[in-house]
C-alpha cells in the first residue's frame, strides 16, 4: 500500500489524547461549578447566623461573608441528618428541600442587612503569588475528582454507607449487617446528598474538595482585605502545609469521602478562630463561637475530636472571664451557638439509636432498648485499636489494653513519611519562635500562644494514648 495521505474532502478524527483530554477539561469545569455552587448554598444557609452575630460587634462585612460559610456549613450539616432520619438523600424531595431552605434563608440575611460589595484592597505581590499558588492547586484536585477512589476505608465501607443513605432513609439496625455502617456522623449523608442532579451517585467526590474551597474562600477574604490576624496566619501556614498532602495524594485524602480530611480542615479553622478571639478584644464573642461551633462540627464528623472541642469550650470560658471587664459579650451568640450544637448533638444520637441501637457508637457504654440493637462493639473497637496501634499483632486484646505496642510504634516511624513531614513543621515552628523571640517580640504572648496550642496538644495525647494512633486521625 502506497502512503496514505489525507484528501481535501477527508476528515481529521481528534485521537485518543485529544478526546481524553477534552473530557477532563469539561470534568475539571464542572466540578469547579460545583464547588461554587456548593459554597453559594453554604454562604445562604449561614447569612441570617452571620449577621446576628456580627450585630454585636463592629466587625467588616468581609467578616460577615467568612463567617457565614462556616454557620451554614453547620446548618447544612443539621439540615440534611435531619432528613436522612425519613428521606432518602437521593430523592427529589430530599434536594429541593435544601435547596428551598437554603434560598429561604439567603434572602432572610439579605432582609435583615442588605448585601455590600466585598471591599477588596489591591494585593501585595507576595499575597498574589500565593493565591495563584493555592488556586492552581485547587484547579489540580478538581482535575483529581473524577478520577480513582483510593482509599482503603472507602472500598471498606465509605461508599456503602453513602448508598445506603442515598437510596433509603436511615436504616434501624444497619451495623448488625456491617458493624462500620453503624457509624453516625456527618461526612456520609452530605456525600450522599451531593449525588443528587448531575453528579448520578458519584457526588461523594466532591465533599472534601468542597470544603477545601470554603477555607481557601476564607482565607482568600483576609488576604484580599488585609485582615493580618492570628488567625489568618495560623490558617495561612497550616492551609500551605495541608495543600501539600492534598496534591500528592489527591485521590486518597480528597476524591475519596473520607472524613480524614474535613477534620483536618475543619479543625484547622477552628484553631484559627481560636486564635483571633485570643488576640481580639471587641470581636471576641464572634470569632469564639465560631471556633466553638467548628470544634462542635468536627465532632459530629468524627467523634473522637470531642476532647479537641471540650477543650477549645475551656480555653473560650477562661478568656471570656479573664475579659468580662473589659469588653461586654451580648447573650444572643451565645444562645444560639449553644441551640444549634445542642440540635446538632441531639439529632447525632438519634441517628446513633437508628443506626446501631448505642448511644455514641461504637462505645458500648450507652445501649438503647430497641429491638435492633446491635451486638456489643467492644470486640470491634478492640481490633481496629489493636491494628492501628500495632499492624503486626497476634494478641488483639492484650494491645488494644496494654502499652506493650509504644516500642513496636516508634520503630515504624522512620519507614513512613507523615512523621518526616510533622518534624519540618516543628523545626519551622520552633525556628520561628526563637527569632520572635531574640527580636523581643514575644513579650506578653506566652500565656496566648500556649492557649492557642491547648487543645490540639490536649488532643495529641489521648490520640496517642486512647485512641487510634494512626497519624490519619490526628
């Protein structure tokens, strides 16, 4: 055959790259849309909360925008446990209920104070490398989203539990079936919720990086209006620090649904509202609160960050009281932080009694009368405890209620590559504070810093000591 070679009236097919690569500009689009779309909903449901609470203190509408991302993100939480109780979270009427509450409230907030435009300053150069920086990185985990799901717990039973949720209402004794189906938290129903409409069932993927683009938005709002707080650098160092992970390992900590990252996040920014209502004075009720309320969000994602919570409460009391003559608190944050956690924790346990018949499951401390109580957890928990402690054991229990893994633990260390990455981050850290330091910049700050460190530092030890010691739960 002689050489082939295309005539005037033949036809060039894109090839394969070509076709490959069309689709994954589209995906990567619209899971962009997505996101946006996701935070304008978040940003509606947390409006009315948001002015409330910024009516009580002369803080700037970029303030009100931020902190609304946060309340609303509570109030969708809320919403759709709700909902999972009687509705399947894949049903119309599940979707255009929260979309109908969602667009009731925005416009409740734009009632009780009318919508400026954002006041943003020109940035600095620095401040625009680094948000191009973080948004390519973000264009980078949306291309991710529609890849492979590679984390193990998700194969395990991540995505069951978001099909189960999707297709029925909470299921009374489902952790008789499989006994990690039992667990009651807030990651699966929202994965659940975001299958509905385009997405077909596959929503979980974008949950994570969702969240990912509500505390870049927050971020991005300080940077953009100069707010050098505390805070924004507590949430500047720890994001960087957070995004390098989250590259490198996009399809297991973002397109996955797991809650190992929303924790993280979440966590995070609740530290970094911690540390602005320590440095504020007039601000202190909404930026305390706030970190409250995150801390209280991240429990209802995980429930063993209830020591992290309990004690960023402790640290906000103390300051409140150090302060009490200092600057007046207004009753009404308080009121309402405590009404929505406490609805929060009540519809939690309503699920625990449907799900597993045990209050705080998987802890065998709190069973229900109910028919479909599950079998004692104890024998599970002691395995996971056992495995995570020590991969290699032969005696589950004796690990699971001794210290004999602390040796077996520390030997590990050097083969795996998150602590390499802490140690960088203390050797910044301390670094940072010896130069503070010997420029006599530190006078004062101490008993903050060390506030500011409580709860995590609090949190650490009985990682370590009670839970499970894999560094993915810290």
């Amino acid at each position: 055959m002689g050489c082939l070679r295309p005539g005037k009236h033949a036809r060039l097919h894109p090839g394969p790259q070509l076709t490959m690569s069309g689709h994954l500009m589209t995906g990567t689009v619209l899971v962009l849309l997505s996101w946006l779309f996701i935070m304008l909903v978040v940003a509606a449901y947390g409006r009315p909360v948001s002015v409330v609470l910024t009516s009580y203190a002369h803080l700037r509408r970029d303030q009100r925008w931020r902190l609304s991302l946060w309340w609303g993100l509570l109030l969708l939480a809320i919403v759709v446990l709700v909902l999972s109780l009687s509705l399947p979270l894949g049903s119309t009427i599940a979707s255009a209920s929260v979309l109908a509450l969602g667009l009731t409230l925005g416009i409740t907030g734009v009632v009780m104070r009318k919508l400026q435009r954002p006041t943003w300053l020109r940035p600095s150069r620095p401040t625009v490398a680094w948000l191009s920086a973080a948004w390519t990185a973000t264009l980078y985990l949306a291309s991710k989203a529609l890849g492979p799901v590679t984390n193990y717990d998700s194969g395990l039973y991540h995505l069951g539990s978001i099909k189960y949720a999707t297709d029925y209402s909470a299921i009374p004794g489902i952790a008789n079936l499989y006994f990690p189906f039992g667990y009651s938290n807030a990651q699966f129903p929202l994965a659940a919720l975001l299958g509905n409409g385009p997405w077909a069932g596959i929503g979980y993927r974008l949950l994570n990086g969702a969240i990912v683009v509500l505390v870049l938005g927050d971020l991005s709002s300080r940077l953009l209006n100069r707010r050098w707080s505390w805070g924004t650098f507590t949430l500047l160092f720890g994001l960087s620090a957070a995004f390098i992970p989250m590259v490198a390992m996009a399809d297991d900590m973002v397109t996955s649904p797991t809650a190992d990252t929303s924790v993280m996040l979440i966590t995070l920014v609740a530290a970094t509202y911690l540390a602005d209502a320590l440095q504020a004075r007039a601000s202190t009720s909404a930026d305390a609160v706030t970190a409250i309320m995150l801390a209280g969000l991240a429990v209802a994602f995980r429930p063993t960050m209830v020591i992290f919570a309990l004690s960023v409460l402790v640290v906000v009391a103390i300051l409140i009281w150090r302060r009490r003559r200092e600057v007046h608190q207004a009753a009404a944050p308080w009121i309402v932080t405590a009404a929505l956690l406490s609805l929060l924790a009540l519809v939690s346990l309503l699920r625990d009694r449907v799900l597993s018949g045990w209050l705080f499951y998987p802890l065998s401390n709190f069973p229900v009368p109910v028919p479909w109580l599950a079998q004692n957890p104890d024998p599970w928990r002691d395995g996971t405890l056992a495995a995570a402690r020590n991969p290699s054991t032969q005696d589950g229990f004796q690990t699971a209620h001794s210290y004999d893994w602390i040796s077996s633990w520390l030997a590990r260390l050097p083969y795996q590559w998150e602590p390499w990455f802490l140690l960088v981050g203390l050797l910044s850290a301390t670094t940072v504070v010896v130069v503070a330091w010997r420029a006599d910049v530190m006078r004062g700050v101490w008993t903050s810093l060390l506030a500011a460190l409580a709860p995590s530092s609090l949190a650490l030890l009985v990682w370590f000591f009670l839970s499970q010691p894999s560094f993915r739960f810290i």
